[in-house]
C-alpha cells in the first residue's frame, strides 16, 4: 500500500490538494499559458484548478509500491521535499524518484522501487505533528501526540517539541467538543480512530493545522512495529 492509496482513506476535507505522478509518466517542462516551467503537460487538471499557482508552494513525495506497508514502512528513506516553487516542482520529482537507489532504501529492500510521486500544495502551518493511535512503544491503548509551531518540525527532528498522551476511550462518542477543547484536536482524534477502523490495525498520521485552525492531514500509515522503542 502506498501513500497515495493510503491519502484516499483519509475524509477528503481534511487532506490538501494533490497529484500523483505515476512512476512510468515522464516529467515534461512546458512555457504553457506564460506561467513558467510548470509541468502543466503531466498534471494537467491539478495546476488548472489552483489560482495564481505560481504564488504556491508543494510538498513533493515519495509513493512507493511497497512504502507504508502492513510489513514494512520505509519510514524517512525516500527523499521529500518541503516548500518547493511551481519552477523547481519538476525538478524535485526527479530527486524523489531518484532517492530510490540511496543506500539506505536499498539496505532496508533491495527490490526495485517503482516510485510514483504526491505533489501536494503545502498547508501553512502554525502547528504540525504526528499522532499514534496506540501507544507505539507498549501497545497500550492510549493516543501519543507530538507537536511543534510551523512546519514539519516533529517529522524532520529539528526544533523543540511538545508530546502529549490523549485518552482513545472505546468510541469516538466519548469525544464530544467542549468550550475547552480546539476543534481540530476534536477532529483529529476522531479521525484517527476512524482511520484505524479502516486499516484494522493501528496507524500513524502526519497533521497540520493552519492559521484559521483547519485541520490537514498529510499522510496516514498502519503502525508495522509495536513495543519497539524504534517504532517505523
């Protein structure tokens, strides 16, 4: 299972907008419509529908058909690039799919990679984390949330970051909003335990939420090791 068969289990609301660049689809340049070097020709309909894309920024990623597995993860092999221009989104592609023959990917699954690529406009966050339905490191059954302020932060391991233990409970009812609680983290533990549902198994999520306190999730995985202390 990859990451763009994972992104479409996610509520669409929450997940930004995204192309899939399949692995065998060449990247072709193009001075379309006097907007640069957009790769218009590949991914026709996604810049046709964002306005002024040359004002926006993309994450550029890895989707691999054997990435975010029930058995392996490949969990920060694949290169990904954060923040890219409409001009450099071509570019990066390449690099994804080149990340494939790093030693590390190769150490971990010598197969060969076949590897599509998620372009995805990049939520301006004030606050991103990632969240564990289950506690990954004793497989209790309580939510792990680790958090910081802007972008990317807690995946990268850069900066200081604030981790928190959310109670699951045994239904999402149990999480009705109150005057104390954001929306979104109403949501987002909602949505975790509805994605779990949907895995049947635990998972993992990448989230945003940005300057009006929308939620985004950027990517969802099953957890592949539990009570391990390097958890994938």
């Amino acid at each position: 299972m990859s990451k763009a068969e994972n992104l479409k289990k996610i509520k669409p609301k929450y997940v930004p907008p995204y192309t899939v660049i399949r692995h065998d689809q060449e990247v072709i340049r193009s001075m379309l419509l006097g907007t640069g070097d957009l790769i218009i020709h590949v991914i026709p309909d996604f810049f046709h529908i964002m306005e002024e894309a040359d004002e926006k920024l993309y994450a550029v990623r890895s989707s691999a058909t054997s990435e975010d597995g029930d058995d392996k993860s490949f969990a920060g092999m694949f290169l990904t690039k954060l923040n890219v221009e409409p001009d450099d989104v071509g570019d990066a592609i390449k690099e994804v799919r080149a990340s494939a023959s790093n030693n590390r990917v190769q150490s971990y699954d010598n197969q060969d990679q076949k590897v599509d690529v998620i372009v995805m406009e990049m939520v301006d966050a004030k606050i991103s984390g990632v969240l564990f339905s289950v506690n990954p490191v004793d497989g209790s059954n309580e939510m792990i949330v680790e958090y910081q302020d802007g972008v990317g932060g807690v995946v990268d391991g850069n900066g200081e970051s604030t981790m928190e233990t959310w109670d699951k409970g045994d239904t999402v009812d149990k999480f009705e909003l109150n005057d104390l609680t954001p929306l979104w983290q109403d949501e987002l533990r909602k949505e975790a335990i509805a994605l779990e549902g949907t895995f049947g198994k635990p998972v993992d999520i990448e989230w945003a939420v940005d300057d009006e306190d929308k939620l985004w999730i950027l990517q969802v995985r099953p957890i592949t090791a539990i009570g391990d202390s390097n958890v994938e």
